[in-house]
C-alpha cells in the first residue's frame, strides 16, 4: 500500500494535478487515486481519437456519394472477359472498326478487380471498396501531417481544405483511385528517404510494378522520382565540385531507385510496348473532354484549385523549417498539372500535405502557438470529455448518413450528360443485330447492354484500341466538320445513335437514306432506310424507361 501511495504521489509532484482534481490522497484509497489519474490522462488521447473519428466520418459522408461514369461498364465488362477467357491479352469483339490496331489494355488489373467485386455484392460492395481507398490515402496524409508536428485538429482542417479538390477524381470509380493511392506511397517513400531512411527506396520498384497494371498514372509517379532524384543530384554534384566528390554518395540510392523503379514497370503483360504506347495518350489534347481542358482560375474549380494552392505558398512563405529543393521543386510541378488539364487535381491535392504539410504548420504555429498541456482543472477535464463524447457522436451520425450512398451508382444529370437508356432498351427489346455509329460517351454503355449482337464505332477505350485514322472519323461524323459522312458512308454501318445537341443529328435527318427511328429527348436513333430494322425498333417496348437514364442505379 505504501508503494502505491508513493506512486501517486510521484505522479501528483510531476504532473500537478492533485489541487486541480481535488484528489487530495489523505483518507482517499490509493488505487483509486492513481485510477483517477490515469483516466485524466487518457481524456486527451480520447478527444484526439474522437477528433479523428469525426474527420474521417465526414469525409466518408461527402465522398462516397458516387455516380456513374461513363467507362464503368466497360472497366466491369472486360474484367469479366479476363477472368473468363484467362487470358490478360484480349482481341476486341465490340467495335466494328479495331481492326488495324491491337487491344493494350493498360488497366486491365483494375478491371479485374472491379469486375470481382461487382461479383461478390454489385454496386455496394463497389462503393465501398471506392470509399475506402479514399479512406486509406487521406488517412495516411493525416498520419502524415501529425507526424510532422500538427495538432489533430490543424490536421484535420488541412485534410478538409484537400478534400474539394481531391473529390475530383473520386466522385466517379476510375481506375485513377489507385493511382491516388500510389502516387502518395511514391511521395511517402521519397520524403522519408530525404530525411536519411534510404532503405525505403526499397520500396519504389514494388509499386511500380503494380501500379503499370492498374493504371497509367504511373507515368506521373516515374517522373516525380526522376525529378525528385535530378534536382537532389544537381544540388550534390554542385557541392562535389566546389568541396569533395564523396557529396555525391547519397545520391546513388537515389539513382538506382529511378533504375530500379524503370525497369519495374516492364512487368506488365505488354512489356516494353506499353510504355511506348502509354507515352502518347498522356501527351494528347482532348477538346471533347472537359476535365482534360485547363484550370480557369476565374471559375469553380479555379477556386477549388486556389485553395490548396495558396496555403502551401504561405506556408511555404512563413515556415521556420528548412526548405529542401526536392520537394519545393516537386510542388511546383504538381501545382502546375492542374492548370494543364483540372483532372490532375487530385494529385495536387497530395502533394500539397506531403511536400508542404510542415512548413503549413510551421507558420500555424508561428501566427497562433498551439497551447501547451501543463496543469488541467477539473473543469478542463470534463470539457474534455463531453467534446470527445459529442466528436464521436458526430462520427456516428455521419456515418449513418453516409449509408444511402452505398445503395446505388447513379446517374445524375447535370454531372453526366445522361445515357441513351430508352434508346437503348428499345435496341434490346427489338432483338436486331447489326453495327452502330455512336457518341464515345455512350459506348461502353451500348457495349454492356448490347453486345454481342450490336457492335459500336467507338468507346471510351479509345486510344487504347482504335486508330488514330477511326477517331478522326468518329470526331468528325460527331462534329459534322469535314467528310463527316465517311462512317455513315461505310456499308457496314447499320444504324446511328447520336445526341440531338450535336451537329449530327440535325445532319442525319436531312441526309437521304437514312431514317430517324426513335426520338427522345437526349438523343436520336437512325436507321437505314427500308432496313428490316426500323419496324422491329419501333415495335420494341422500352418500358417506363428515362429518356436519358437519370436517377437510374448502374449497371
């Protein structure tokens, strides 16, 4: 009992918390003192949980809202050919036109993994898979922005700054949320080997290997290595010439990661030829589609660019920590993506927390010193306690919020230009067979709902399976630029599904041959005239079907 009683009062002499707590130890029992004193002591750690909790349930809640993106039936759909088939490798068998270029599928593993999971519970377990990837990568930043000195809370209001622009990228499930994973693990690994632990370069070739079979956004992650291990190379080789040659010797890990990490990205089904045709896609200009166009500063999502943007120049601007070329370098090229194409976004939004997290709370800390914890009242303590009870609380309910957006991928409109779902429905009803010019966007639509019996002219794969020489065409026939007419003009062209606020459908229905079959609000199908397909078409039941699919649940 004596030595119970001498800890407590030990504690009591290092802490100051006998007066505050009125725990005065005379006539108290001891164990119950020191109970006392240790729950006091765990009321910060709980609220800090509770903090966390909180933060990452309402990040839960704003982003596992999903909907439907254009290419997800296609992502599904081949997945589920590999898995059948076997074979990685496959030949297209849903365009009419693929046939003077091979199939590089440069996400055939993400497909894979979408398709398995669309197996195991549908669209639910595909939201929550989405939401946790997303859960994983701002989880880690935070881990990161705490380890480097910021209180839960700045922590959590940083990630919250992020969280606009990263939902960019994941408000849609594209094979690009693991790139966003990756892309992190890169500057993860990279940071800590700028600060001395080269052992984790180890890590870089590991996740280039993977990351070349998910997506080709691991050609952003090859030259964040190459630019991180230039600038720190040019920086040692300066000092090598002026001092000693031996200040190039922590560079060489370095080098060989960008090596090692190189040669790791041939491990893929297509070896070196998929980095050669990986190179192009990635260096396109696609005026049809409105996230590969410029950031506009003046606009929405100038302002959701700015945001992230200007807290790591001020803290860049105010940090008492040293600056590091590597990362300031690295920084400076993230922040530029954006402005070439607002889809890199989300990569910003990394970056800023990695390569900046520590100068924003460096110059937190100078404008507004955190409180120190020194000796706490009875009073302090409870408050403690209630906010930890009431951040918990709104964790929970924000988690029961979030659960209707695990039900459904939905099409929405205005945040998708709609899918032709009646037009469609009318084309399987009718049962006919044949080739169809179509909008790219409703491709992988019509593939996943009509093939095999309808083959379109092209899709969301693009690149990845057609010819420059058969996209040209499609954009021109979209367009009704140019020799628009080339692909109707093709005897194997069967039928038109277009969109009635493009200029080919007001073409279609002035040009001789061809018949406007169905018309609806989103768009027009056409047919060939005196084609047996227009009678079985317009005899097809399409249903109590939206005209563009709004509100509908994928697939």
């Amino acid at each position: 009992m004596a030595r119970n009683t001498t800890n407590v009062r030990e504690w009591e002499r290092a802490t100051g918390q006998s007066e505050e707590l009125g725990c005065h130890t005379g006539g108290l029992d001891p164990a119950s003192a020191e109970s006392r004193a240790t729950h006091a002591a765990l009321d910060p750690i709980r609220l800090t949980l509770g903090e966390v909790c909180l933060i990452m349930s309402v990040v839960a809640y704003a982003l596992s809202a999903t909907v439907v993106d254009p290419d997800l039936w296609g992502h599904v759909k081949f997945g589920q050919d590999i898995w059948q088939s076997g074979k990685v490798i496959q030949h297209d068998a849903y365009s009419y036109l693929t046939g003077d270029q091979p199939w590089i599928n440069h996400e055939w593993l993400a497909e894979m993994i979408f398709a398995a999971l669309f197996a195991l519970g549908g669209a639910p377990v595909l939201i929550l898979f989405k939401t946790g990837m997303v859960l994983v990568t701002l989880g880690l930043i935070y881990w990161h922005l705490t380890r480097q000195g910021m209180s839960a809370l700045r922590g959590g209001i940083v990630l919250t700054l992020m969280a606009p622009i990263f939902a960019v990228g994941t408000f849609v499930l594209r094979p690009q949320i693991f790139t966003y994973l990756l892309f992190l693990a890169t500057l993860l690994v990279l940071n800590a080997a700028e600060r001395g632990r080269s052992r984790w370069l180890c890590g870089l070739p590991p996740i280039f290997a993977l990351w070349v079979n998910l997506h080709g956004g691991f050609l952003a992650g090859m030259a964040t290595v190459i630019v991180w291990t230039s600038v720190r190379f040019l920086a040692s080789f300066r000092r090598a010439v002026r001092t000693d040659w031996s200040a190039l010797h922590p560079e060489w890990p370095f080098v060989g990661s960008v090596v090692a990490g190189g040669l790791a990205t041939l491990v893929n089904p297509y070896g070196p030829r998929m980095l050669d045709f990986l190179v192009k896609p990635a260096t396109l200009v696609r005026p049809d589609i409105s996230e590969w166009q410029p950031t506009v500063l003046a606009s929405a999502n100038g302002a959701v660019y700015l945001i992230p943007f200007a807290l790591a120049v001020v803290g860049l601007l105010y940090t008492t920590r040293e600056r590091r070329p590597a990362p300031l370098v690295l920084f400076l090229c993230v922040a530029i993506l954006p402005l070439l194409a607002f889809r890199h976004g989300p990569l910003l939004a990394i970056g800023v927390p990695i390569l900046a997290g520590e100068h924003i709370g460096s110059a937190w800390d100078r404008w507004s010193p955190r409180l120190r914890v020194g000796r706490r009242t009875l009073q302090q303590i409870r408050a403690e306690r209630w906010l930890a009870v009431l951040a918990m609380t709104g964790a929970a309910a924000f988690v029961w919020l979030s659960l209707p957006n695990f039900r459904c991928i939905r099409t929405l409109r205005p945040v998708s230009q709609g899918f032709p779902a009646k037009a469609v429905a009318m084309l399987r009803d009718s049962g006919v067979s044949g080739n169809m010019a179509v909008f790219f966007d409703w491709g992988e639509y019509a593939i996943w709902h009509l093939s095999p019996r309808i083959r379109v002219s092209v899709d969301g794969r693009r690149e990845t399976v057609y010819s420059d020489k058969i996209l040209a065409e499609n954009w021109r026939f979209l367009t009704g630029v140019g020799a628009w007419d080339t692909l109707i003009g093709r005897q194997e062209t069967d039928l038109a599904l277009v969109p009635k606020d493009r200029p080919v459908f007001n073409l279609l229905k002035l040009s001789p041959g061809w018949v406007l079959v169905h018309e609806d609000s989103l768009g027009g199908l056409f047919a060939r005239d005196g084609s047996a397909h227009i009678e079985r078409i317009q005899a097809a039941n399409a249903g109590r079907v939206p005209d563009d699919g709004n509100g509908m649940c994928f697939p």
